[in-house]
C-alpha cells in the first residue's frame, strides 16, 4: 500500500469546508443541489444567490467538487 505524501495529506485536510478560501458549507452545497434538481434553477440563478461562479456550481452539481463520503453501513 502506498502511503501518502506531504502534498496529498495536506490536500485532503484542506478539501470542502477546511479549504483557506471557502464560501460555501456542507449545508448550502446541499442546498444548491437541492435547488438545483427542482428544475427551477439554473447554474447562474444558483451562482448569484451563493456569491459564487457558475462554474463552481456546476462542479458542484456533478460531483466534481464537493463530494458527498459514502455512509458506511
């Protein structure tokens, strides 16, 4: 088993809200997708109502960025 290096261990820890830079939570990531799949909102509609860019919503909604851990049973 590889173990990992100084780069990716500090990349894991700074992912979703541990990031230096963040705008968003777990609960508004939630929410954008929420919004997102009544069909009443766009990528820009989200974006201007979350203070962030299209394409960050769009990372958001196709589980690029802020992915969801699987629940462990």
């Amino acid at each position: 088993m590889k173990t990992k290096s100084f780069k990716e261990t500090v990349q894991e820890k700074l992912k979703g809200e541990n990031g230096t830079n963040v705008k968003l939570t777990w609960e508004k990531v939630r929410q954008i997708r929420e919004k997102y799949n009544t069909g009443n909102y766009s990528f820009a509609k989200l974006a201007k109502e979350f203070n962030v860019g299209n394409t960050a919503i769009r990372h958001i909604v196709i589980n690029k960025t802020w992915k969801e851990e699987p629940e462990v049973i």
